[in-house]
C-alpha cells in the first residue's frame, strides 16, 4: 500500500511541487517544468516515475496517491491519473531529446 505519510519521496515531490491547486492548468505547469528544469532532473524523473508506475500497487492505490500528491487537479476527461502520469513521463522524453 502507498502510504502518504512519504512527503520526502521523489513522485511525491514531484506532483506536489509542480502539479496542484494553485496552477492555471496541468499542462501549463507542465510545459513550465519542461522549459525550467534541468535536463539531469527531468531525467531523474522519468525513472523515479517510471519505478512508480511499474511498482506492485495496485492500478487503483496508484491512482489514488497521484490524486493525493496532486491534490487540486483536474485530470483531463477519459484520463485515470496514472494514464494521464503516463503522458507526462511521454512528454518528458520528447522534451529531453530538444535540450
């Protein structure tokens, strides 16, 4: 089981610090995070996401913790949030092979 007591660890940071209540819209933060991160960190988390996502919680615990960390957001319509999490690892890539 996820446990939300973890706020040290890398998704936690990561969805908390870039994806919450206080941004315009997930893919502005997220066109942010790709222009103002650096490459070693954007880097990073495509394998501690990655870890995450092929982790051995459920797809439901998953989606409930991504729900949790990014507490606020509206996840597009048709996407449960670890698909959608699943995207931003994909846009992380294309982004990586620009910088």
């Amino acid at each position: 089981m996820l446990s939300s007591n973890k706020l040290g660890e890398p998704v936690f940071q990561f969805l908390a610090g870039n994806f919450h209540q206080d941004i315009d819209s997930p893919e502005q933060a997220l066109q942010q995070l790709l222009t103002e991160g650096s490459k070693e960190y954007l880097e990073s988390a495509i394998v501690f996401l990655t870890d995450f996502i092929d982790g051995e919680c459920s797809e439901i615990e998953k989606n409930e913790y991504i729900q949790y960390c990014a507490d606020g957001v509206y996840f597009p319509a048709g996407l449960e949030p670890i698909q959608w999490l699943c995207q931003v690892i994909e846009q992380i890539r294309k982004s990586l092979h620009t910088k």
